[in-house]
C-alpha cells in the first residue's frame, strides 16, 4: 500500500478543479520540470566574506551533486543578514508518485547535508526549505514520531487490552488474529488501488491500520465474552462457540454491515484522499469481522479453556452433565438492570429519563459551540507539530524574501495572449517576479512568486485575485495552478464535501438503523445522538486546538472524517446495544413478562447493563489505538485522531451509559414504531435453545457482561 501512496496536494484535488487542469497542461511543456529546495543561510547581523564564501562553496558542491538539477546563483536579501540558493529538484510533474516522493525525498537529504542544515556554523544558521522540502517533511512525517512516548502509550493498550479480556493471553492472540486481518486488508486495498487508481496518503495508511486493529478487538470482544457465558453453562467448549456465534456472529455482521454502507458514503466526496478512504476503511472493516467470527474462533478452541486464563469459565462443579450442557440449565434471571450503572444512576435513569437526557444533550450542546471558533485552513508551516527544516527555513527566509519563495504559482495561457496575461500578473496584488518561461504548442507557461506565506489566508487570497485577473484577459484561456492554487481548490472541495457527504453519512447511519431495528424513531434519536457527540467532540478540540494545543487551524477535511469514524464507531456500540435490548424484550415475552414485569424500562436497562462492559471497554481500546496515531507529528493527522479519541471516550461515559437509553425510556414503546415493541413482534422467535445461565447482579457489575 505504501507504494500507492501520494501525499503531494495536486493528487487531493478533483480532476475538474483548476489547479488539476493547469498541471494537466503544464505537463504538456517539454524539458524537465523542478520542485525547489531553497537553502538559506541567515546571521542575524550582516553576513560575513567568510559566510558569502560558504555560500558559493556550498553552490559549486551542490551543481556537482544534481548534475539534472538547477543551482542558480544565490540571492541576497537588501539588509545583508540572510542569502538563499533556489535549488531545482528533476521531477516529471507534482502529481508525485511515491517512488518519486523517496527520490525528492533523497535528493533533498543530499541538500541538506551538503548544507549542513540545522547546524550553527559559527553563528550562521542554514535551513533547506521549499515546496521539495515540505514534500519531504510530509513523506517522512510517519519516522518523526516520539519514539519513547510511543512505546509509553503502547505499553498503555497492551494493559488496557489485558483488563478488556480478563486474560494474560488472550488479548495477544485476538491482536495476532488481528494483524492477520490487517494484512490481509492491506493487500486487497493495494489491488483495488491498482485497479481503480484510488489516491492513498499518511492518513490513508494509519487508518487503516488503526480500523483493522481496533475493528478486530472490537469484534473479538464480543465473541469472546459471548464464548465465557458458553463455557460457564456448556461442559463442551464446541458447544460453548457454536453458542457463541450464534449470538454475537448475526449482530457482529449486521453493525459491520452498517459501518460499510456508511463508509462507502465518502466515495460521494470531492477531495480525492477523502474519497479513497471509503473503500479503505469498509476493507478493514469487513477484514476484521471476518477475523473474528472465522480465524479466531478456531483459534480458540484449539488452545482451549486454559487460554482465557487466570479467568477461566467453568460450569458449576456441583452441576452433572446431560448432553455437554449444565444440568441446572440457563438460569431465567437475566442481568441485573442495574448492572451497568450506578444503583443512583439507573434510578434516575428509570425516574426521571427526560431529565437525564435533557441534562447530557444540554452539556454536549455546550461542548460544541467550540465550533464557531472554527479557523479552516493551514498554511504549509503550519501542519506539521514539530518544526522539521521545511518550517525553519522557511522562519529564516520571512521578511528577508517574498513569503512564496520555493512555492511558484504558474499560470498556462494562450500564446497570443501571453503578453497581455504577463501584464495582468504583474498588476496583481499579492505576487512578484512575474515572467514568462517557455511556449508550446500555442500555449505559454509564466511563473510568478507569491508575496504572502505558502497555504496562508493571504496566498490563498492572492491565487483568488490572480484567477480573476487572468480570466478577465480576453482570448487567453488562462488557469492559474502552484501549491497555492491546490491549497485552495482542496479548501473548496472539502467545504462542497462538507454540504453533500456529511448529511449522506448521517442519512445513511440512521436509514441503515432504522432498517435494522424495524424502528424509524429509534434510528433518528440514536442518529441524533451521534450527530452531538460529533459536534461536541468537534468543538471541544477546536476551542482547545489554538490555546492548549498551538494548532493555528483546522484541516478542511477534520469535520468530514471525524464525523465519519465517530458515527461508524459509534454505530457498532449502538447496535450491539439495540440488539440486546430487543433480546430481552423477546425472551421477557417468552417467560410471560409484561410492562408490569420485564416491561420496555426494564429491558431497556437490562441491555445496558448486559453490553455495558463490552462497549466500555472496545470503546477504551479504540480512543487509545487512535490517541496512538495522534502521536504523529502531522496536525491534520493528530486533530483527526484527538477528535476520535474523544469522541469514543464521551461515547462510552455519556452518551451509551446515560444519554441513549434516556432518549429510549422518555419515548417508550414509541421508539420501536412501526415494528411494534420486540414482545410483540418477536414473541415466538425465541426458540426452545437453551438459554446459558446468566451472570447474576454481583458479577453483572464486574465480569461476564456481553451483548
């Protein structure tokens, strides 16, 4: 998968933008095209003869070394403390493929350390920036990461995956089986790539390996728990799986199925990085649901009981046998309603619900209006967490050099037109240096530099400016095109993505619900409550992303895939809660129950204290698996991951335990219209398999809980 990676802007953007036609046609112009590394040599007073020396030293060494490259003479800036080479990088185009990436990647290392880059060499400062060097520090931001706090973190899950599955083992052959899963999508994703030519980025690469991962020891969850009740009722381990899959396997693949559809939403999308994650992520999806009710299944049955150590499940001792099951037969007491919360909280829960989920809608609504502090947009200094040497040349060279130097904007017009297109550019406010370069074929390519900061506000402004100019040039058919002009045409797209993807997410989420349930209110309210703790979650890390965390600004892509991976996340939780909550409406019927006994309230709070330590747990696992990914220093990457975190910790503390079956107890039977309430639909559903005996209250609150 890494070798389909492409992680420079142009391949982000859709082919109908701009930005995309101007390469198009830029491509067309024989000879070589460059990226420029821009080395720059700073002292803070005036540079020196000697300092003059090693500039034109570094220069000769640099023109030997990229004999295919450009190394123009230096430029000094009016005041004397700061001089920059523009150092041109062969390239066949942008659109940068990953073997080309490694090559610019090498070349650039190459500068830098002819250069000695970051070093002080007696008091003259050297930095290699330029849109080659931000290519680098993108393609080699995965190395960056803190190595010591990583492995702290991972250290992090192992224990938290231990106490998930009460075992000193068993969490390393689910998280095995689970590799085996992510390698296995790993290679059906590289040949959908190949065949349908999707865009694959950092991000690409990371989600998938956290969905797969997280996804299996979701799922693995599940079986496991439903494999412990088996084999506290079950002599026969067989028995005690086949049990297992019977109840965990249809709901496991059911919120699977509602995780892919929604997935698959994002192919809707403009930005084409965005729209090859649909596909990724519903691979590793499917790869991690199949791992879990196939490979590890078996896996578990040929280590045997001793593999759930030290809490092995066993019958009870003074039980015989009749045919592999307890002769004491699944007890008919389900899990204590109670169970999955506080005696204080399920008492309120089943006194007041409306003021319960009044309270928590009120609280997330609170913890969104960090959205109207919204800043979308980086510039290129901005999204990287650390300060690799593209962010500090580019400190070195501010104010001393147009703020654009290294990042050119190129504009293709007619030929017979260029003489007035050149004057349009000229005339315009926020670029420099205008010029024309080369002409083929009736076309004519002119470059200019930018006078404002890469990916700025101010750059973006100016590209907006120059489009106009040069459109209202007659019979020139211009396009404007530069890592500016990509920065602003993926801005654009992100925002049309925002308006039509983000609603389909949701409409797909609760159609997929409500298809599910056989419940139209039910879907909307559990769609609703996805929605705020996205919007919640949303605001908490962008009221916090400028003072807590130094982050300038917001990734356009953040709101769209945050909110598809905390409503995919979110939905598995919801169904495996749902599900439960029809089972005990079912099974009450069954036994005769009624709203005066295992009525719609206490079946509701049965389900949640049945699910209650799966969900918790797997939505534990998946805020550290993603806090993990946050440590990259990458911030369109890291604001991604904080937000997930988040969102699955408040998914967990509030919004499953208190806001959802709040929501299902204010509305009452009505929640399950049109299909009726689950006693009525499902009465004769449950059949004469024996029921294994449920864990008592005591145990409800710290053990075999599962849905």
């Amino acid at each position: 998968m890494f070798t389909l990676q492409k992680n420079s802007g142009i391949s982000n953007v859709p082919g109908s933008a701009e930005s995309a036609q101007t390469e198009e046609r830029y491509q067309e112009f024989p000879g070589r095209k460059h990226l420029s590394a821009v080395v720059v040599y700073h002292r803070d007073s005036q540079l020196t003869e000697a300092d003059r020396k090693t500039v034109d030293d570094d220069r000769a060494v640099l023109a030997r070394k990229l004999p295919k490259g450009e190394v123009p003479a230096a430029e000094f800036s009016r005041d004397g403390t700061t001089a920059h080479v523009d150092v041109g990088i062969p390239v066949r185009g942008n659109d940068l493929s990953f073997d080309e990436t490694e090559k610019v990647t090498d070349a650039v290392d190459a500068v830098e350390r002819t250069v000695r880059a970051g070093e002080a060499r007696g008091g003259l400062e050297t930095a290699v920036t330029g849109q080659a060097a931000y290519t680098s520090a993108s393609a080699g931001v995965m190395g960056d990461a803190n190595v010591p706090l990583f492995l702290a973190v991972l250290l992090l899950l192992v224990l938290l995956l231990a106490c998930a599955f009460r075992g000193a083992v068993l969490w390393g052959v689910v998280l095995a089986c689970g590799g085996f899963g992510m390698a296995v999508a790993e290679g059906v994703v590289y040949l959908l790539g190949k065949a349908a030519g999707l865009t694959y980025t950092t991000l690409s690469q990371g989600l998938l390996t956290v969905l797969a991962l997280g996804a299996a020891v979701h799922y693995g969850l599940l079986v496991t728990a439903r494999y412990r009740e088996g084999l506290r009722a079950y002599e026969d381990k067989h028995a005690a799986m086949a049990h297992a899959l019977r109840r965990a396997g249809p709901t496991a693949l059911a919120a699977a199925g509602a995780v892919v559809v929604t997935l698959l939403c994002l192919t809707a999308a403009d930005v084409t990085s965005t729209q090859a994650l649909g596909p990724v992520c519903a691979v590793a999806v499917l790869c991690a649901v199949a791992v879990a009710t196939t490979l590890l299944p078996p896996v578990l049955l040929v280590f045997g009981r001793w593999l759930l150590w030290p809490d092995v499940p066993r019958p009870a001792a003074d039980a015989p046998s009749v045919n592999g099951l307890s002769a004491d037969g699944p007890s008919a007491d389900g899990p204590s309603a109670e169970g999955g919360a506080s005696p204080r909280a399920a008492g309120l829960l089943r006194r007041r619900p409306r003021a319960v989920w009044a309270g928590c809608a009120a609280l997330l609504g609170a913890l969104a209006l960090g959205l109207f502090a919204t800043s979308t947009g980086l510039a290129a200094d901005e999204g990287f967490s650390s300060e690799p040497q593209a962010v500090a040349g580019q400190r070195l060279l501010a104010g001393h050099a147009p703020g654009g130097t290294g990042h050119p904007v190129t504009v293709v017009t007619a030929s017979a037109a260029a003489d007035r297109t050149l004057a349009a550019v000229r005339d315009t406010e926020g670029v420099t240096g205008a010029r024309k370069v080369a002409e083929h074929e009736g076309r004519a390519l002119l470059t200019a530099t930018p006078t404002a900061a890469p990916g700025s506000a101010a750059a973006l402004d100016g590209v907006e400016r120059l489009r106009d100019a040069v459109h209202a040039v007659k019979g020139a058919r211009a396009v404007v095109g530069g890592a500016d002009a990509v920065a602003l045409d993926t801005r654009e797209a992100a925002a049309r993505d925002r308006a039509l993807v983000a609603p389909l997410v949701l409409l797909a989420l609760a159609v997929c619900l409500g298809l599910l349930l056989r419940a139209v209110l039910a879907a909307l309210l559990l769609t609703g409550a996805v929605a705020l703790t996205w919007a919640a979650t949303l605001g908490l890390v962008t009221a916090a992303s400028g003072p807590v965390l130094g982050f300038e600004g917001q990734d356009p892509t953040l709101a769209l895939h945050s909110l598809l991976y905390v409503a995919v996340l979110a939905a598995g939780s919801t169904v495996f809660l749902m599900s439960r909550i029809r089972t005990e409406h079912a099974e009450s019927a069954e036994s005769g129950g009624s709203g005066s006994g295992l009525g719609s309230p206490e079946a509701v709070l049965r389900g949640l204290a049945a699910t209650s330590r799966v969900t918790f747990w797997a939505g534990l696992v998946l805020a550290g698996v993603f806090g993990a990914l946050g440590l990259i220093p990458s911030v369109p990457v890291t604001q991604t991951a904080l937000v997930v975190a988040l969102g699955m910790l408040l998914d967990v503390c509030l919004v499953r335990p208190l806001l959802v079956p709040a929501l299902l107890l204010d509305a009452g039977e009505r929640s399950w219209w049109p299909g009726g309430t689950p006693e009525r639909t499902e009465r004769n559903r449950v059949s004469g398999i024996p029921r294994p005996r449920s864990p008592e209250p005591a145990e409800t609150m710290s053990g075999d809980l599962d849905v």
